[in-house]
C-alpha cells in the first residue's frame, strides 16, 4: 500500500477504535469441520493473527489484545495443552523478528509462572527486544483470566496497605486500575468474539467495562482482513454513552 492509500484509509475512518482485543475461538470446530485434528484449526489459527496484525497496523489501531490462552484452558486434554505451548514456543521464535522489524512492540500479560522455564525466557527475551518500539502494541494473553488480573491487582494494594506504603483510603477505583493488566495503553474500545458463542470466558472484565462488544460466527482461521474491518465498521456504527444522554454525547462528539 503506497502512502497517499494509508492517508485515504484513514481520513476514511475517523473513528477507528484504539484498542480491539479478540477472544479468537473457533479453532478446533474449524479443523472438525475440514475433517481434521483440532490441532490444526489451532495452526491454522496462527494466519489468522498474522492477519489480525496486518489490519490493525493498517487502520492505525494502537493496541491489539489477543486471548491465546485462559487460565481455564489447562483443563484441556494434556495432549492439546502440549500442543499450544510448543505453537506459542514456535510463533514466538519465529514471528518476533518481524514484528521488531515491523517496529511493534510486544508482550505477553497473564500469569506467565505455569509455563515452562524455557518459554518464560523466550517470552522476555520477544519483550526486551521490541520494548522501544513505538508502533502497535501487541499484547498477547496466555494463563491470562479477569478474576485473577483483579485480584493479582488487589494483593499488589493489600501489600502496599500492609507495608505501610498506602493507607486503606487510596484504595480507589483509579488505584486498583494502575496494578491491573494493560494500565499503559488506551482503554479498551472493542471486544471482538469469533466462533459464535455470546460469552467473555472470563477474558478481561475490568477493562471491557465500556468497551463495545462483537459478536461473530466466523470461526477464527476464517477472520481475515475483511472480517476485521467489518467488525471496525459496526464500532464505527455505535454511539458510545457512558452514562450521558444520546443528545450529551452527540454534543461531546461535535465539539
Ligand atoms: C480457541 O479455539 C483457541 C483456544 C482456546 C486456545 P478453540 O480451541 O476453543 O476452538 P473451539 O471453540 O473448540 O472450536
Ligand atoms: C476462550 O475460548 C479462550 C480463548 C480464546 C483463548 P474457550 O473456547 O476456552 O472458551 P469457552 O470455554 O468456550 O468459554
Ligand atoms: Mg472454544
């Protein structure tokens, strides 16, 4: 795409969201449906973020969050576990360079104790390499549940309270945020589901207070570019409120 394109295609979209965060489900449906292993949906699966990135980058998207892992999903067979963690092993070795090279910046939010040494290290090496990059923030979820960035939140605080650091009374709202994942980046604007089902799956409840939600049936190795953008479409479509009256917050979006 030249340059004068990218211009056009964002004087096109005025109201791009700044975080899109996706729960991409729908892998092992896809493969059942090629009559193939659920493996497969889930490489399959690796395409479809390449392609996710791409549109983000294109649209000016600052923040993407993809949920690749729930702390719920360990109580899947060992040997699909197994099987992600080697793909998320191999996505990381092999993809970091372009995402550096593309001037992404890279990590990883979730409770990264499970995993194994190896892949810890690969993780923070992927991290350090692309931490100055000023483009896209990629954040990837793995181990990642709402319930436990709460209440890892509410432990960093408690702690504080118990040291002495911070009284009972600066425990707000705005302090809790700061200790939850993704404090540095521009609230969540849209929270994309793939695969059909109408449930978070206890992705990241306290960011998507006021995010605006969708819902596809498109199973995540279909989500390509033109799926992307329809999604980016409806967001444009909506009238975010937060509380005031539509004609408050038509006034607020003209001014
Ligand atoms: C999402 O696809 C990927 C992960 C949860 C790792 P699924 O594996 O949940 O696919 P379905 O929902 O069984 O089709
Ligand atoms: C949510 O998908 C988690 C990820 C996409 C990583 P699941 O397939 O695990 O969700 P449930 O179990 O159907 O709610
Ligand atoms: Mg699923």
């Amino acid at each position: 795409m030249g340059n004068s394109d990218v211009v056009a295609e964002q004087a096109e979209h005025k109201n791009i969201p700044q975080h899109v965060a996706i729960i991409m489900d729908g892998n092992g449906r896809w493969a059942q449906l090629q009559g193939k292993g659920r493996v497969a949906g889930h490489k399959a699966g690796v395409d479809s973020v390449r392609a996710a990135v791409a549109s983000a980058r294109k649209l000016n998207v600052k923040a993407l969050t993809l949920f690749a892992f729930s702390s719920e999903n360990w109580k899947r067979p060992e040997t699909e576990v197994s099987v992600l963690m080697d793909l998320f092993m191999f996505v990381l070795t092999k993809e970091v360079k372009r995402l550096h090279k593309n001037n992404i910046r890279f990590q990883v939010v979730g409770d990264l104790s499970r995993f194994s040494e190896k892949l810890q290290k690969n993780i923070a090496k992927s991290e350090q390499l692309t931490a100055e990059n000023t483009g896209l923030v990629l954040s990837v979820a793995a181990n990642y549940g709402g319930r436990w960035d709460i209440a890892q939140a509410a432990k960093k605080l408690a702690t504080e309270v118990s040291q002495g650091t911070m009284t009972l009374d600066d425990i707000t709202e705005d302090s809790l945020h700061q200790e939850t994942c993704l404090v540095n980046l521009p609230e969540l604007d849209l929270l994309i589901r793939t695969g059909g089902d109408y449930r978070i799956s206890n992705f990241l409840l306290w960011q998507a207070a006021y995010a605006e939600l969708y819902f596809t049936d498109t199973l995540w190795p279909d989500f390509d570019e033109t799926q992307f953008q329809k999604a980016i479409d409806s967001f444009e479509q909506r009238e975010r409120r937060f509380g005031k009256t539509g004609e408050q917050a038509r006034n607020e979006t003209i001014s």
